[in-house]
C-alpha cells in the first residue's frame, strides 16, 4: 500500500527534509582530505543533535553509524571508521534524518579536495539522472517512468545503474511502497499521485553493475573495483510541478523541475 501524506503530514515531512538537506550540504563542505569517515559520521551526529533531529539509520536492522558514508568503489551503505579521505576520492554522504516523526532522505557523492575528471564526469552524470527522474514524478505518470528515465540517462554515457538496491517511498518509514528501480524491471508499475512522497536515489557505477557486500555485513561495493556515484533527493509529486523537499533553497523559493 503507497501512503498518501496530508497537507497536515506535508507540514511535518517538510522541515525534517530540510534538516537532511541542510546537514548533507554542511557534512560535504567537512570532507577534506586526511578528515577520516568516523569524524565525518561524528560531525553528522552533531548537526543532527543540534537540529533537533535524530538518524533514521542509526540502529535501522542494526546499521552502527549515523550515515553511510561510500568511498570510491563502495556503492552505497559503507560504514564510518578509520579510512582517511585522501585527494582525489569521491564520497558518497548519505543522511537520513527523523524529525516531527517524519522521515528526510538524501545524498550526494563529492570529491575530497578535486578529482579526475572521469570521477568527475561520472558524479555529474549520475546527479543529471536524478533530475532526469525527478522530471518524472508527476500524475499520469507511473514509477516506472522515472526508472526509465534514470537508466536511459545513465547508459547512455556509458555507465551502468545498481539492480539490487532501488529507490522507495518514504514517510514516517524509511522504506515504504513503493519500490524504485534505477532501471525498468517489466514488473507492473504504479501510477505516481499527488500525495506521493518518494527518494530517488540512482546508484551509477563506471563499469559493469554487478555488486558485493563487504564482510562487514553492509558495505556495498562494485565487483569489477569500478567507481560507483550516488546521488538522493526525497520528492513530492503534487498536482503540478514535483517538488524536491530535501532541497535547502526550497524554503526560499520552490525549486521547480521542468518535464
Ligand atoms: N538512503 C539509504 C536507503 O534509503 C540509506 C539506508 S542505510 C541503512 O536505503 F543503514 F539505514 F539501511
Ligand atoms: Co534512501
């Protein structure tokens, strides 16, 4: 079952996603090289006590850190400790915050100090096919338009996307209904309402997209030691335009995404 939120659950929903968007902006201008993930995980930790906003990871099937912090090859879920960020990685940071009992979800992946340019172009283009798939969260649309739309993006520079971890719906739950692939699965698909609340967060790897987990139970990793990029937003589909909840500006002016 996809949850519809209120106008009154939106009210809620909207600030905790600002906290995300807010602390993730922050935690990417703390990431310099010879800071280790631990201290990022613990900066992040301290921006969400001052927000007044607690980690949706934390604790979530165990998970032991405040974020998911993925360096270089690992993909998504990596885990904070002692790896020091050196010159040239690239880091994928991603918050998930609960406030007013709603729940805010983002990432992005940037680069410690500078990068190559073909980590660079492989960031710029995973970030492009969240906004490619963003365009399609509107009604009269379904989730898998958005799918198609990311993956479209995706292989056509060169990459390929994750096929084991998806996109879902988010809410007072991390994960809720419904699921959204990165790549179009030939299951049947929703159609996208008003109401809908959902993070979209394509997982874009260099080489081939075939995936493992670490033995530390949770990181993520490319098998062929390709670089990987991740990029999330939490979204609305209204009656018009979608809206990004966890972009920070939106509190200025409502960001607007053109199909
Ligand atoms: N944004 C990720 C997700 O939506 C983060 C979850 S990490 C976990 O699945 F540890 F909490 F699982
Ligand atoms: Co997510």
């Amino acid at each position: 079952m996809i949850i519809l939120k209120s106008e009154r659950d939106l009210e809620a929903m909207r600030p905790a996603c600002t906290v995300a968007a807010r602390i993730l902006a922050e935690v990417a201008e703390f990431i310099q090289p010879g800071v280790t993930t631990g201290e990022v995980d613990d900066y992040a930790a301290s921006l969400m006590k001052a927000y007044g906003a607690k980690s949706a990871f934390l604790g979530y099937r165990k998970y032991p850190c405040h974020t998911c912090i993925s360096v270089n090859d690992q993909v998504v879920h990596g885990l904070a400790g002692s790896r020091k960020l050196l010159f040239g990685d690239i880091v994928s940071v991603d918050v998930g915050v609960i406030h007013n009992g709603f729940i805010g979800d983002n990432a992005r992946t940037v680069a410690v100090g500078g990068c190559n340019p073909a980590a660079q172009r492989l960031m710029d283009v995973t970030e492009k096919s969240l906004y490619e798939g963003i365009a399609q969260a509107r009604p009269g649309r379904r989730v898998v338009d958005i799918s198609r739309a990311v993956q479209r993006f995706v292989e056509s520079h060169g990459y390929s996307v994750v096929r084991e971890f998806v996109g879902h719906g988010v809410g007072r739950t991390m994960h809720e209904e419904p699921q959204i692939p990165n790549f179009v699965d030939g299951k049947s698909s929703p159609k996208l309402r008003p109401g809908m609340t959902l993070a979209i967060e394509p997982m874009v790897n260099a080489g081939a997209p075939d995936v493992k987990i670490l033995k530390d139970g949770w990181t993520v990793v490319t098998r062929d030691a390709s670089l990987s990029a991740h990029f999330e937003h939490t979204v609305l589909v209204t009656e018009t335009e979608p809206e990004i909840m966890t972009c920070p500006q939106r509190t200025a002016s409502r960001l607007k995404v053109s199909s």
